[in-house]
C-alpha cells in the first residue's frame, strides 16, 4: 500500500549501479570480504575483483593467501590506509585499483565498519580521487551454519572478535540456539 513502485525501484536502483562506475582516472577501492581466508571462500564478484588489483592491502595472513596479486601492502586499518592512498596520490604514483581484504564478511564485525565512512569522507572532502564499493565475504556464521547442516535465522548470533561478551553464559542458557 505504501511506499514505493517497482518502476521506481527499478528506477532507484539503475541509479545506485550507474553510482558505482568508476570515472575515469579515480581509483577504484574495493572492500571485500575474504570469507573464511582463502581463494575458494570468495565470491566471484569478489575474486574477480581481487584479481584485478593493482594494490592489495590487509592483515598479513590475508594478504598470504592470495598469492599472484599486484603490489600487496599489509594495511587494514583507516589509519594505516587512508594516508598511503592519499601519499600514491600526491605523488602521482595512485593505482588503478586497490582491494581491502577483510576476513568473513565485510558486514559482520568488520573493520570495514570503521573504514568505509572514513574513505567515503576523504573522496567527499577532496583529499582522495576515488570511489569506493564493499563486496561480501563468507561469514564464521555461515560457513558454521552450513557445516553443520543447520539454518542460523532463529539462533542468537554474538561475536567475541577481540572481545568478552558479558552475559554471554545467560544468552547461551536461555537460546535453544547460539552461533
């Protein structure tokens, strides 16, 4: 009853994808998430993009695991990439294409959550020449859920990603499920 058509979804949505075509002679940042670390883990939305850099940064287990790619830098953090990219850029020395690995997925507990706002800030502001786009990876959860054989949409799902969880002894007892 509300909202909007399917023409102007339709619509809506020709324009986000014409959003995503680079200009010519910005560089082309991709988030991606690396599921689960290797070549096979990836989509192939993913891999292609991978493949196709120029520059591959990310956590040193990542960036091993990939073999074959161009220039690989061991930067996954804003602050470690935001100053490298803008200093290949005033020194005229900018790639055509970079990748960020993420490890699982770039939506689930990802330093992708910290950086995207970050890069997306530095082009509206002018000091980067580039668009950015995130591609999905493979998440722990997933990769769980499906060997185990199970589906995950009624378990409680929590990450301990660097952290403790309090009350986590209280959710775990009171789901029939907990990923």
């Amino acid at each position: 009853e509300e909202g909007l058509s399917f023409a102007e979804v339709a619509e809506k949505l020709e324009e986000l994808c014409k959003c995503r075509l680079k200009p010519a002679g910005r560089m082309e940042i991709t988030l991606a998430g690396a599921g689960m670390g290797g070549l096979d883990c990836l989509t192939e939305e993913t891999r292609r993009a991978v493949s196709g850099a120029d520059l591959l940064l990310g956590a040193p287990r990542l960036l091993k695991a990939f073999p074959g790619a161009g220039r690989k830098e061991p930067f996954y953090r804003a602050e470690q990439i935001i100053p490298f990219l803008e200093g290949l850029q005033k020194e005229g020395r900018s790639v055509e294409r970079a990748a960020v690995l993420f490890s699982g997925d770039s939506g689930f507990y990802s330093g992708c959550r910290n950086l995207l706002p970050a890069l997306q800030r530095e082009v509206e502001e002018g000091r980067l020449d580039a668009s950015v786009r995130v591609l999905p990876g493979i998440s722990s959860v997933s990769c769980l859920a499906a060997c185990l054989g199970a589906s995950y949409e009624d378990a409680a799902v929590v990450s301990l990603h660097g952290k403790w969880r309090p009350g986590l002894m209280r959710l775990i007892r009171r789901t029939e499920k907990t990923f």
